[in-house]
C-alpha cells in the first residue's frame, strides 16, 4: 500500500538510467504538486523502493545490469508498493510480462506527460481506495460458490486456501464478485477498476483478467469462474453447484 492517503504529498521515485528523461518527468509531476526523486540504477532502485519512503514507482524496463523486470520481481518479493512500468516500445510482450509479475499499469514511450500524471493519479487512488477500506470493519464477505471476498480485510479464500492478488486484481475480482451472473462491460471494468476512459488499442484489463483467473482456478466442476464475453466484458459465473452469496 502507499505510504500516505494524501495524492497532493504523494511521493513518487523514478527507476530510469535516462538522466534527462528523470528531469522532465519530476519536473512535471512536480508541478502537479508530487514530490518526485529519481535514481539511475537497478540496485539503488531496488533498496530505495524497499525503504518505505515512497508511495508509487516509476520503473524502467530497459535498465543497464539487471533489467525492470527483474527489478520489479525482487520488489514484489517484499512489497506491494504501487509500480508503474514505462516501456521503451508499445510491445505486448512486455507489457504483459509487466503486469503478469505484478505491475499495476505500463505507459509505452515517448509518452505524453498528462497521461502520465492521469496513470500516476489513478493508481494513487487505488492505493488509498484499498488502504481505506482495510479500516473498515462489519463488512460482510461476499460469496459465490466457495471462494469469499472480504474487502474490509482485503482478503480471499478459496475454502481454506488464501489467494494473494495484487491490488488490481483484488479490486476486480471484487467488481466481477459483486455483479456474479451478469456481464460487466471492458469499458466499465476499465474505469472503474483502473481509474481510466477505456481505449480499444488498451489490453491491459484484459491480460490483469488473465492473470486473475490463473490464480483463482476453476470451479470443482472444472467450470470457469470468470467467462470472457466477445466484443462485451466479462462474466463471474455462478457454478451450478453454488448459488451467489
């Protein structure tokens, strides 16, 4: 989780070994009233990520030495901070690679500066929306079949087993929870589960959709949980063999 609830005293760290490019991001990020420092190596990327100094990092794929994929493995083995990943080209892979290891969005390069600080903001939110309802308590789970969603303690269960997701996939399991039986829109999903307008050249929700339903399996019956709907969204079917809670 972020380190403050407060997006105008956000503390954002740049991972990039372009010197010039760090300048102008915190340059302006800066005036949009964050707090931006920058750091130009792999090592110090990664001490300085773990230190809890920061509430969001902006990472780098095409690092010298060990690369932001790397760099952002070794980060999730200790912390769910919120990162960002800039890619130096538009290329699937390794967007999906990003966000598979557990990045909760990517920005292709060159970029425009207001969409950056759009992303920045949006997960931000996220950060806070998530913190915040870790405090709130009597929320009652919800339940389809057996797997059970707690938002208050942001937790999940498979029957007795914890499945850890990352913030994103947290929040959208919640969103298809809650709707179980009906189609949710990619464009609904993307606003309100990324905190962006939705863009048909933008697959992001689709691969974090991937990756949740890697993680939370089928049902006993070998029925998918989470139902891709061409040309629509998405389904959380309701397993014949449960009814919704």
């Amino acid at each position: 989780m972020g380190r403050t609830a407060d997006l105008s005293a956000a503390s954002i760290l740049i991972v990039d070994d372009d010197a010039q490019l760090c300048g102008l991001v915190a340059r302006f990020l800066g005036a949009e009233g964050l707090s931006v420092q920058s750091v130009l190596s792999s090592a110090e990327g990664v001490d300085r990520a773990l230190s809890g100094q920061f509430d969001l990092i902006i990472l780098d794929v095409m690092l010298p030495g060990i690369d932001g994929f790397e760099v952002l493995r070794r980060i999730r083995a200790r912390s769910n901070i919120p990162i960002l990943m800039l890619t130096a080209r538009g290329d699937d892979q390794d967007r999906i690679l990003g966000l598979e290891i557990g990045a909760d969005d990517y920005l292709a390069k060159p970029f425009n500066a207001r969409e950056l600080a759009a992303r920045v903001r949006a997960i931000l939110r996220r950060a806070r929306s998530a913190s915040a309802s870790v405090r709130v308590e009597g929320t009652p789970p919800v339940l389809v079949g057996d797997l059970e969603l707690n938002a208050g303690a942001r937790t999940v269960h498979r029957g007795v087993q914890t499945i850890n997701l990352t913030t994103v996939e947290f929040d959208l399991l919640e969103k298809l929870m809650r709707a179980a039986g009906r189609v949710v829109g990619r464009d609904e999903l993307t606003r309100d589960v990324l905190g962006r307008e939705f863009s048909p050249f933008d697959r992001s929700i689709d691969t974090h959709v991937w990756n949740l339903r890697r993680k939370v399996g089928p049902y006993a019956d070998g029925t998918e949980r989470i139902k891709g709907i061409r040309g629509v969204g998405y389904l959380y079917a309701v397993s014949r063999s449960g009814e919704r809670g």
